[in-house]
C-alpha cells in the first residue's frame, strides 16, 4: 500500500495538462519557435491559446510620460503606436493563423502602452487564468550575454503559472 503525505496528495491533484496557454511574440525568431511549442502543446493536450503581443512605450520617453499619458498624445508618439499596431497584428494573426491550421482554439492579444513587458505578460496571464506560459529566451534587443533574456528571466520570477523557456 502507498501512503501519500498531505503535501505528495495536493500535488497528485495539480493538473499537470495544460488547458489554457499564453505565448508572448514579438517577431523575433525566438518567439517564433516558442510559438510553435505552444501551438504543439495546445494541439496535444487540447488547450486553449492566447498569442500576446505587448506594444511598450519607447525606452526614450519613460521618463517624460512616468504615468502622464498625455505624454503620449503627440504626433510622433501616434504616428509610433499606429506603426507598433499594425505591426503587433501582423505577428499575433500570423501565429493565430497557425494554430488555427492545427486545430487549436486561439486567441490573439496585442496590449498597449505597456510600461513593462514583463508586468503586462505576467498580468495577461493572471486575467485569461492560464496555466502555462512559453516564452523564447530572448527577444528583439539582441543583447546576447545573458543566457536568459530579461523578459524571460522576469516572467519566470513573477508569473503565478509554469513558464517554458524554449531557446
């Protein structure tokens, strides 16, 4: 006979089956790949998919915006956000389309006026209450002396679900 401890019984009843997924894209190669792992896990274990794509306010004009989004309301700042939009759609319809073509149930998520990409995955994945995010070990910035990019890094320190790093 098996004698199981309180702790050994709580994790037996965990779902290890994923049925809700969230994968963060941002056109880098990266997450292209981590996007593909999502949709195969989403087909094998019939999960739902949620394509993020956080559109973050440029780096340059944090500190003239720092919780002002008046900031934002200049010809420069519209003409940027119009260009991150149709970009941002271009990524998540890419990907929806993908796994659509699987049979896999998706969704597509472009956040706006992000202030920090990590603060917007991790709270996108509290609100759609999924159970696994998949992530690329970096993306766009390039800055390759980490092993595990900053996003990535910040996720699997912050978020409420399991995280997979896929390189």
């Amino acid at each position: 006979m098996l004698l199981l401890t309180e702790r050994a019984k709580n994790f037996a009843e965990i779902s290890i089956t994923p049925k809700r997924i969230l994968v963060p894209v941002d056109g880098s190669e990266n997450s292209a790949r981590a996007a593909n792992v999502a949709i195969e896990y989403a087909r094998k274990f019939e999960a739902e998919l949620f394509v993020l794509h956080a559109i973050a306010i440029p780096a340059h004009t944090l500190a003239l915006v720092e919780g002002n989004m008046e900031g934002l309301e200049s010809s420069e700042m519209r003409e940027y956000f119009a260009l991150a939009r149709r970009k941002a759609k271009t990524i998540v319809d890419e990907v929806v389309k993908s796994a659509e073509a699987k049979n896999v149930k998706a969704t597509g998520i472009i956040h706006e006026y992000s202030f920090s990409v990590v603060e917007t995955i991790v709270d996108q994945a509290a609100k759609y209450n999924v159970d696994l995010i998949v992530i690329g070990t970096r993306g766009l910035t390039g800055f390759k002396k980490l092993l595990v990019g900053s996003v990535s890094s910040g996720v699997v320190n912050h978020a409420h679900c399991s995280v997979l790093i896929v390189r």
